[in-house]
C-alpha cells in the first residue's frame, strides 16, 4: 500500500484536547489510525 498523505488533527475542548493521526492511500480512501486524549489544563 502506497500512503499519498499524512495527516494529524487536533481537537481542542474545555476539558481536552484529542490529537488524531491518519492517512490517505492510493485508492483515496481515508483511515485514521490512531489518537490520543490530553487533559486541557495550564499544566
């Protein structure tokens, strides 16, 4: 499998913050695989 694109994504709430890691192979099709949650605080 060929990977075209790499990806990472991150999503920031209140309370946390989730990072999302994917890629997109030759066929175009779209797999996230894997993320991980942080606590959103000052520390």
């Amino acid at each position: 499998m060929m990977i075209l694109k790499q990806v990472a994504g991150i999503d920031v709430a209140q309370k946390e913050l989730v990072v999302s890691l994917g890629h997109m192979n030759q066929e175009l099709t779209i797999e996230l695989f894997d993320y991980k949650v942080f606590a959103n605080s000052q520390k």
